[in-house]
C-alpha cells in the first residue's frame, strides 16, 4: 500500500505585545501597519489549537533555543526528520 504523510502544523507563540513589538522591528511597519497585518491573520488561540506543535518564544535567546530542541524530539520522535 501507499503510505501517506503529512508535515505536523507548528506555532510559534509569544504574548501579543512582544508580537507587535518584534514585527515592527523587524519589518519597520508602522503600529498601524503591523497590527493590520496581524489582524489579517488567523488569531493566535486558533493557531495554537489547530498546532501539533507549539514553540514558546516569549522568552530570550536560550529559551528558544530550549524549545527548538524539544521541537527536533518532537520531530524526531514522530518520524519527521
């Protein structure tokens, strides 16, 4: 037989404001802009609850990297790597 696979969903999270704060550094939008452009998204809650996997980035740089590492096992372990 065929076998059929399918990628897992994965989210990245972190609080709104950090959200709004790190898009507009990163893109230099206006507040108007970015908020525009997070409006035009699914929210967030539904993100997270359609997610196989979410990744927690409300943190610094080490607790990413933390939640990089459990996403590889998480991967790993359901043979997507």
């Amino acid at each position: 037989g065929q076998e059929t696979k399918f990628a897992p969903v994965v989210v990245v999270s972190a609080p709104f404001e950090l959200q709004l704060e790190r898009a507009m550094a990163r893109s230099g939008w206006t507040k108007e802009e970015t908020l525009a452009r997070i409006a035009a998204q699914l929210d967030l809650a539904e993100k997270v609850r359609r997610a196989d996997f979410v990744v927690d980035n409300s943190g610094d740089e080490s607790r990413l990297l933390s939640e990089v590492e459990r996403l590889i096992a998480f991967l790993e372990a359901h043979r997507c790597l």
